[in-house]
C-alpha cells in the first residue's frame, strides 16, 4: 500500500543532502565572518602593542636626553620639531577620553602594563584564529567532498 502525500525515498535524500548543504555553507559563512573579525582584532592590537613599544622608547630616550631635539607628532604626517624639554610630566590617556598626569616611571610602567595586556590578548586572538582556522579547512575540506560527489 502506497501513501500518496510522501515523496518516494530517493527525493527526500536529496533534499536532506541539499538541506545539510545549505547548513553546511552557512556555517562556513559564519566562520569566515568570525575569522575576518579576529584577524581585525589580531591587526588593531598589534598596532597597539607597537605604539606602546614606540611610546616606552620614547621616554626612555627623553629621560636620557631631555635637552635634546625631537620631533612630536600632532597628526596628519606632521611633526613639530622640539628642543629642550625639561618638563617631568607627561599627559597619558587612559581611555574613554580620560587623560591623566604621570611623571616618566609611572607612565612607563603604565605603558608596559599595557603592552602585557595587548601580548596576552594577541596570544588568545592568534589562538581563537587557529582554532576557527582549522574548522573552517574542515568544514571547506567536507563541502568540497559533498559537491564532488554529487
């Protein structure tokens, strides 16, 4: 006895294979997303682990030579040249557009506090990119074998 409202078997595998592959690239969609975001991550703290870097040289280099000549950096590519700078104290901002004023060895190891933090979470974002990376190799490697198939 046959029932007329099901689709005979041969159908419904296909549109199961074809519902698992329309999940299967979303998933993929999604990875790569995700991927993007962490390698955006990966490059913004990066950049701001070498600006911490550059900044603690800086006052090492001050605090040497304070009567030196430098160039300050006021934006845009453009530097205003310095001489002779005797002030102790510098401006650092903390963040949410708060600024505080530190002598030399507090900013510096405010500084390298920060770049402790920037490593840290750059051994994380490298670790999550792996981890997506190679869930993204896989699930690419099974979506290659599913249309090969087919």
């Amino acid at each position: 006895m046959s029932r007329p409202n099901q689709p005979p078997p041969s159908q419904v595998t296909q549109e199961q294979a074809e519902q698992q592959l329309n999940q299967l690239v979303g998933e993929i969609r999604l990875l790569e997303s995700y991927y993007n975001e962490i390698v955006s991550r990966i490059q913004a703290a990066s950049q701001g682990l070498a600006e911490a870097r550059s900044a603690v040289q800086s006052i090492d280099a001050l605090a040497q030579n304070p009567n030196g000549e430098f160039l300050l950096p006021i934006g845009g590519g453009l530097f205003l040249p310095a001489s002779n700078l005797e002030s102790k104290k510098l401006i650092l901002s903390v963040g949410a557009d708060v600024a505080i004023e530190k002598d030399f060895d507090s900013a510096k190891t405010f500084l390298l506090a920060r770049e402790k933090e920037l490593e840290t979470a750059l051994v994380s974002l490298e670790k999550q990119r792996r981890e997506i990376g190679s869930r993204l190799d896989a699930g690419r490697n099974l979506l290659e074998k599913v249309t090969s198939q087919s």
